[in-house]
C-alpha cells in the first residue's frame, strides 16, 4: 500500500470532520481543510498534455497554494530563497531558539493574532538590546525569526527560529563589529530578558483588553487568577537555545530551505492510512531524539494539524534590525562596505527531488525523448444545487 499524502486523509476523513467540528474552526481551518483537500486535483482543474515524440498523454492538476499545504510550498521557497542568497554576508551565522513554556500554548492558542505577535517582538527586542549592549558586542544586528508552533507528534508548542549574524554595524555606521568566534550571547541573558519583555507585553494585553479567554481558561479573565498564573510561569527559567554557528553561507540556505517554508507535517513522514487511523514517523526528544511511529484516529490527526493553521494575513517570517525591510538593501551594501567583501556567490539545488526517470517535470517518461506540452484546459467542474459537481472528463491518460 503506497503512503498516504495529507491531500487523501483530508478528502477521505475531511467531510465528516467538518461535520462533526465545523462550527469551531476558523475561516483559515476550514479554508485548508478545504484547500488542501482539493490540491492538485479535478476540482481545481488543469491542462492536459501529450508528448511531441510520442502520444503519451498526463494530466496537470492545479495547486491550491494555500501556505498551510505541504505541496505547495516549493516555489515560494525559491523565490525567497533567491533574496536571503543575494543578502549574505561574509560572517558567521548562529541558529537561537526562543520556546513559550508548555503552560502559555493554551493560551497562545486561543489569542494566536496578539501571542505570537508578542513572541516576535519579546525575541528580536532581546537580541538587538543585548547586542547593542557594549558589554556583549555593542553594534546594531539583524535577524531572520521564523514562527513554528508546532512539536514533532504534532501538540501545540510555539517556538521562533532566528537566524543571526555574528556581528553588527558599530555605532557611527562607521565599522563592522565582529561577534567573538563561535560565540553570540550568554543564553542565560537572552533568557531572562526574553521573559521579562514576554510577560511585559502580555501584562499590556491583558489591561487593553486584547486577550481572550475560553472553556477551561475562563478564569484567567479575573485579574487576580491571571496574575498567580503569570507567577507561576515566570518562576521558571524560560528556554532559549543557542545552536553552534552554521559552517557557512551555504549551510546557511540549506537551512532555510529547510525551515522557512515549513508546515506542521511533511507527506514524507506520513506512512499509512487504514481503518480510519493514521501512521507518521516522528522523533521522540524525550528520549534523545529516538526516530518512532505514532498512530493516531483520523479525526484526532487532523484535529492537531489544524491547531497550526495560522490567522490569515498573519506574517510567520519576519526581519528585524539591519535585515528590517525598510531600508535592508542600503544596509546589506553598507555591511559589505565595511566588510570589504563582494556580493556572494552561493546558490542552492531548490528542485524537488524526482525519480531518474522523471528528472525533468517536461520530460516524457516513456520515451525520454520528447517533451509534455499542453494540449487542452480542464476547467473545474461545475458546483450543481445541493454541492455536487459534474463529473470531470477523463482522458486515457496518467496524472503527474
């Protein structure tokens, strides 16, 4: 039996999913659900196409390119990818990890739009005061911060990566202040100002009345609760990871390729789809990262990929610093001014990894000679009365 890919667990358990949990998702939800279900299939229509050399014949389907999709994410990994090449700097480049206890994500999850808003601002404010502190290096940084809000079995569990120079433009703009080799900040520090802007801002919210509080969490909206909650999470030390810094500028995008893009589940770690439970790999890192299958109810399954659909409009890769959109480019010139270093010189393979005989996506797989061009459009079928649609017409003919 061949792995299931997300598309097939949502066309087969979606429609009584929506049934059962429909009026407690939100518009984004139900649009993925919707989306990805759909991805690259009749309902979105495509074009056919037939070999110049041969008459072998497939069918394109359209994607669906919702964010949240996990085969829709290729080419606007590239094109970004494409952008933070050409940005690269001639320095080291440290991977910093900033994690919400496990007793904010309830929280976080029922106030996504203001909590992870504050996630970015509490992390990328630490790292620019720090760094801008001479007792640690004393210049203005930049970074890249990437939203993660997920675990590898698929809980709730919000995390920013950020990517992050080791140096920064020296006061005056005059020169390049250099991080001591292999090494950024003291984690301990990025901790606890991390945890003291967090809970600033989240105080903040909570006076303004922009949090709000459900179900369980109801009795957080009584000041007097939410404050002995707060103490009891700020007693703890809050965790944030430093990595080793990457080998070079071509670890760095290989990184990013890997990161930015991301959605909580990959159809590589999907494994099967039978009796209405579904099986995935996952790494077990409270036991040192141990690789595992867990099985779970089709319904429980997509309960948890949908607590990682994001608010709409909401931006999961942000710039901060130097790297701020505004004024990036003069910024990444004058770096390289100070650096006395050339535009780099670095790219990365971005294609999806086909089989030898499908290498190129025109190739015809039968001849290996000629190219697919298209022949004929398929339109999405009709929606009828009562949601039904007419059938799409089939040609003799492989789908790609």
């Amino acid at each position: 039996m061949n792995a299931p890919e997300l598309g097939d667990i949502f066309r087969i358990h979606g429609p009584a999913y929506f049934k059962a949990f429909g009026d407690s998702l939100s518009g984004g939800q139900r649009k993925a659900l919707r989306d990805i279900a759909a991805c690259r299939t009749a309902a979105l229509g495509g074009y056919a196409k037939q070999c110049d050399r041969c008459d072998y014949q497939a069918i394109a389907y359209r994607s669906c390119r919702n964010r949240h999709c996990p085969k829709c994410q290729g080419a606007a990994r590239a094109a970004w990818l494409e952008q933070r090449a050409a940005e690269l700097l001639p320095a080291e480049y440290f991977h910093v990890v900033f994690t919400l206890p496990q007793t904010l994500a309830p929280v976080a999850l029922q106030n996504q739009q203001i909590i992870y808003g504050i996630l970015f601002r509490a992390a990328a404010e630490t790292l620019l005061q720090i760094a801008a502190d001479p007792k640690h290096l004393g210049a203005r940084i930049g970074l890249v911060a990437v939203l993660h809000t997920w675990g590898q079995n698929l809980h709730h569990h919000p995390h920013l990566h950020c990517i992050v120079p080791g140096g920064g433009i020296a006061p005056g703009r005059a020169r390049w202040m250099a991080c001591r080799p292999r090494f950024l900040f003291p984690v301990k520090v990025l901790s606890r100002l991390f945890r003291a802007k967090f809970v600033a801002y989240l105080k903040s919210a909570l006076r303004s009345g922009k949090l709000g509080f459900h179900g369980k969490l109801q009795h957080l909206a009584q000041r007097p609760n939410f404050n002995l909650w707060l103490k009891r999470i700020t007693q703890h030390e809050w965790v944030v990871y430093a990595k080793p810094p990457f080998g070079g500028p071509h670890q760095v995008l290989k990184y990013l390729a890997r990161y930015t893009h991301r959605v909580a589940i990959s159809n590589r770690r999907l494994l099967a789809l039978q009796d209405d439970h579904v099986s995935f790999r996952w790494k077990d890192y409270t036991h040192a990262g141990q690789p595992t299958t867990m099985t779970l109810p089709a319904t429980e399954f997509i309960r948890r990929f949908l607590l990682h659909v994001l608010p709409r409009g909401f931006v999961k890769i942000r710039h901060f610093g130097f790297l701020a959109n505004r004024g990036r480019t003069a910024n990444i010139q004058l770096c390289r001014t100070l650096l006395e270093a050339d535009p780099p010189n670095v790219s990365i393979d971005l294609r999806v990894t086909r089989s030898p005989q499908t290498n190129s996506p025109d190739r015809c797989p039968r001849c290996q000679k000629g190219c697919l061009r298209p022949m004929a459009m398929l339109w999405p079928p009709p929606v009828r009365s009562g949601g039904s649609t007419a059938p799409v017409p089939a040609l003799a003919c492989d789908t790609s």
